[in-house]
C-alpha cells in the first residue's frame, strides 16, 4: 500500500461518515417537521401519529424530498415560505442537539 492510496480511503471513508451524518440530520429534522405539520392541522394522538408516519415515508417515494415538502405543505396549511423556514429551523436545532452531545 502506498501513503496516496492510504489517504485516498482515509478521504472516501471520512466522506461516506460525513454523508451518512448528514442523512440521518435530515431525517431527524423531517421526523420535527412532519410533527408540527400534524400540530398545526390540529392533528393529535393516532391520527397525528399516523400523519406523521405517512409523511415521513414520502421521504423515501420515488419523488422523495419534493414529495414530502409538497404533502408537509397541504397538511400544515402554511406557505412554502413557512415550511421553508420552519424546516431550516428544525436543522439547525438537530445539528446543534447533536453537536452539544459530542
């Protein structure tokens, strides 16, 4: 082994970790947002859990973000501007939640 190919799989394993933080962040942060779209359709015990669950699986559909953020749209009633905004929120408060536990 040679130190260029040693380095070479150092890289692509810190960018396979770097990638598989960053989808678990998003999941986490869509899991915050589905929730408050049930929240804000008045949504509450079953029923909000099974639109929770339903919207969170839209991630993994064919079309997947754009059809989660569509569906998380028509749920919650909120602008797309609104959702926007709310979906970076939940970001941000997932990667410092994650980042404080380290």
């Amino acid at each position: 082994m040679s130190l260029f190919d040693d380095r070479e799989r150092a890289f692509e394993a810190k960018w396979a970790h770097d990638e598989d933080t960053r989808l678990l962040l998003q999941a986490m942060a869509n899991r915050r947002l589905a929730e408050w779209a049930a929240r804000k359709a008045g949504l509450t015990g079953n029923k909000a859990l099974k639109e929770i669950h339903r919207l969170t699986k839209l991630e993994y559909t064919a079309n997947g973000p754009a059809a989660f953020r569509s569906e998380v749209i028509a749920t919650s009633g909120c602008t797309e501007q609104e959702v926007s905004n709310k979906a970076n929120e939940f970001l941000v408060q997932v990667e410092a939640e994650t980042a404080s536990e380290n």
